[in-house]
C-alpha cells in the first residue's frame, strides 16, 4: 500500500476526503476545507491535517467572523495545539489566538557580516568562546531603563532606542545603524500595542531592568548560527544586498521568551471565557474573539511582538561585539528580520501565520534547513493563493520524543558543529529529526511562492 493510499484511510475514518495533484494536497470535511503544498517524497501527517482543518472550522456563535481561507507551506508538521506551517485567513473582524500560541513573533533575522570564512577563520577559537560566553553562560550585559520598556510598548521600538542608555552592551552600538535597520524588518511598523498587555515586571518602578530574558535564545529549535554564503543563485539580487560566495552571515531564530507566554496564554484563556455559556464548547478546544476583543488581542500580541524584535535586536548587538572584539569586524548590516508567528492584517483579512513567512513581492524571506543542512535567502513573489507566505523552515521529520527514544545516525549533507550547554538539544535538534529543505525550497520555486536568492551552509550553531 502507497503512502497516499496509508493516508487516504487513515483520513476516511476522520471523515476527511484528500485528493493529491501535482504537489497539492486538497483536504475537506463537512465543516471545513484547506489545500497543503507538499512534494510527494515528504510524509504528510493525519494528525496535522486534522488540527488545520479544526482551525478552519473555527467559528463564534452569534458573529459573522469567520475564516476565509486555511493552506499549510512545506514544512507542515503537527504542532501542540495548531499544525506548524500553517496559515489561516480570516475576516477582520475575528482572530484566533490559539493559532499564533505563546511563541509571538518568533523570526529570524539575518546579519551580513561583510566578512569571508577565510578572514574570520583564524579567529574561529577565540569567536566561538566569546559567543557561547554572551549567548549560552550569561555572560552579557543589557540594561535597560524601566521608562524604554514602557515606550516600546506604548509607543513602539524608535521611543525605545532612544530612551536607551549607553551603558553595557549598548555602550559600543552603532544607534544610527539600529535606527535604519528597523525598515528591514519585515511588518514591524504595523504592530499596534499598549503597555497596559505587557508584564508589569518589565515596567517596574525601579529605574532600570535587567531583565534575565533579554537577549537569549530560547530553547527548541532556537538559535544562533554563523554561516557562509556557499552558492548564489540571483546574481543580481545578491548583487544588490552585497552579497558573495564565502561571506559569512549570522542568522538568528528567536522569539518572544516570556512575555509571548505572558501575553499568549492569557489571551487564549480569555477566548476559553469568552464562549457562550449555553453553548456545548467545540471538540477541538479552539476558540476565536470577535469585535473589540479582537482589536485588543492584536494589541497584545503586538506588545509581545515588539519585545521578541528588541530580542533579536538585543542578541545581534551582542554578536557583533563577539566578533568585533575577536576578529576586528565592524558589525556588517542587517539583510532582513522576519516573523512568522503572528497576526497581520494584510488584504482586508487577519492573516495568521503559525510557523509559516510573509512571502510578498519583492519582500526578503528566511527559510532555514536543520544545523547540518543548508539555509536559503528568498525573494517573495507574493502567491496570493498561498496567502503571501512561504514555509519558515525545513520542518520536524521527527518529534523530540521519538528522536530521543531512537537511535539515529546522521547523514547530513554538511559537517555540522553544535554548541550548547545541554546535550539534549543536539539530540532533539539533529539533522536527521528534519526534513530535508531541497525539496521544500524547490516545491516552492516550483509553485511560485518565491524565489531563491542565496544558499547558506552551516559552520558553528550555538542552541541554548
């Protein structure tokens, strides 16, 4: 038996009829429908299926909201409550939080350190040891006055570098550069917030916060990568970003650390109290808010989503101060930062986006691979079929249970060098636990969500 005919059976007995064409799977069920971009070598999962098609039954008794459209990008595996790779459209006037979770605005952001691997090379020891110190040990320092909290969350992250003092590591950062890279990432200048959402302990009365959050990683497949340009595949695109073969780039995967579980736990409880008491609760646990409670959600997951950007903010001043102080380098400049795992109204719709990235026209996108296989730079060419997305990575292949209860050996395309200080994430993060990212790239070129730019292959990642 085929593995579409595995699946078909599998899906029949949870009254889902699948049919598959050309890369696209085309799922319904009385209540819902959706469409799953996915190469036929690549698994696709019941369980994923059924948690995007319970998102897309979403609906609130007594409210027109409703959801416009469910699809899910390559890297479409299940998550703990919505299936990674998701995206879900719907009307502007309902939101579901369960759909974006805790992890708000988790995203990567891209550094080119106008550097080649053969400069940096040399100084590989002395980078390495500095970054696990800054990154993995604690050994950082990031103040930060109580009033620049409150101004990025009331008033948004240019009140908050200019309320900064230069003190720790902003004593050596380069506020110019800070202030124009805010235009490279992507949908920063349309989250809405207040600081009434935020966790009073970031605002307290005390002048200054260090706050033992900012400017660290987070577990799970978080992290920090040194990397090295190994093919361009649009001269002229990377031409235009300065960007070679051999340069080194560091990418950052991050997101909200507790202020997006502060924020998304709150807010989904809040949706739970929200439903009608008359009303039988839905199987699938999955609540929506409509009319001003979904105003004042989109407000709060825009406070967390502002403090996951001043995270990674945080961690790439801290990088370049590793690499400035061990090899001399002058702190590059930012290609792109980009989430993808918030709400975004885009289109006259809420577009929620669960592990899955804004792909618009002409838009810069991050898709990465596992720590032993390679990390593209993309061109989005805004597929609104796709909902303006592409995938946020290669996808799990494997969950971390089954990876530790396994015994597998590697055979990554790429020699690849984990530092953390728990072995357990190079296990639970090995290559071989992901997808291969080719034909997650390729499908996607294919089908015309976007269009690759650089390949980047692995040298050091450092997981928390």
């Amino acid at each position: 038996m085929s593995h579409f005919q595995r699946l078909e059976k599998a899906l029949k007995k949870l009254n889902v009829t699948v049919n598959f064409e050309r890369g696209i799977y085309r799922l319904s069920r009385p209540d819902s429908e959706a469409t799953v971009l996915l190469p036929e070598s690549l698994p696709l999962e019941a369980k994923a299926v059924k948690q995007l098609l319970d998102f897309a039954a979403v609906r609130q008794p007594g409210h027109e909201g409703h959801v416009c459209k469910a699809c899910a990008t390559p890297d479409f595996h299940p998550g703990s409550i919505a299936p990674v790779g998701s995206v879900v459209a719907t009307t502007p006037d309902l939101v579901i939080p369960a759909a974006i979770g805790t992890d708000i605005n988790c995203g990567i952001r891209l550094i080119a350190t106008g550097m080649d691997q053969a400069h940096l090379a040399p100084h590989a020891d002395a980078c390495i040891a500095a970054l696990r110190r800054c990154l993995l040990e604690n050994g950082r320092n990031v103040p930060v006055p109580s009033k620049a909290f409150h101004a990025l969350f009331e008033h948004g992250p240019e009140a908050w570098l200019a309320a900064l003092q230069r003190e720790g590591v902003w004593a050596g950062a380069d506020f110019d550069r800070l202030y124009l890279e805010m235009a490279e990432a992507i949908g920063l200048d349309r989250f809405e917030s207040a600081a009434r959402h935020a966790p009073p302990a970031l605002m307290p009365e005390r002048e200054v916060v260090r706050d033992p959050q900012l400017g660290t990683v987070g577990s799970g497949n978080h992290f920090v990568e040194l990397q090295v340009v190994d093919a361009v595949l649009d001269r002229h695109l990377a031409y235009r970003h300065g960007l070679r073969a051999g340069m080194v780039m560091v990418m950052i995967h991050s997101g909200s650390r507790d202020v997006g579980f502060y924020v998304g736990q709150r807010w989904m409880d809040r949706a739970r109290a929200e439903w009608p008491k008359a009303v039988s609760h839905p199987e699938s646990g999955l609540y929506g808010l409509t009319g001003p409670l979904a105003t004042e959600y989109l407000q709060a997951m825009g406070a967390a989503a502002r403090y996951a950007w001043a995270n990674r903010v945080v961690l790439a001043e801290l990088v370049r101060e590793a690499l400035a102080t061990t090899a001399g380098c002058d702190g590059g400049r930012l290609i792109v930062d980009v989430p993808h795992n918030v709400v975004m109204r885009e289109h006259g719709l809420n577009i929620h986006r669960k592990g899955a990235t804004p792909a618009h026209a002409g838009e810069l996108a991050l898709i990465p691979g596992s720590m032993g296989d390679a990390s593209y730079l993309v061109e989005g060419l805004g597929n609104a079929d796709w909902l303006w997305s592409c995938s946020h990575g290669a996808g799990r292949r494997l969950r971390r249970q089954a990876v530790r209860a396994s015994k597998l050996t590697d055979d990554a395309p790429y020699p690849w060098h984990c530092v953390t200080l728990r072995e357990e994430r190079r296990i639970e993060e090995a290559p071989s636990a992901y997808k291969p990212v080719g034909p997650v790239i390729e499908a996607q070129s294919e089908a015309g969500l976007i269009h690759p730019v650089v390949r980047l292959r692995p040298w050091v990642t450092f997981k928390a």
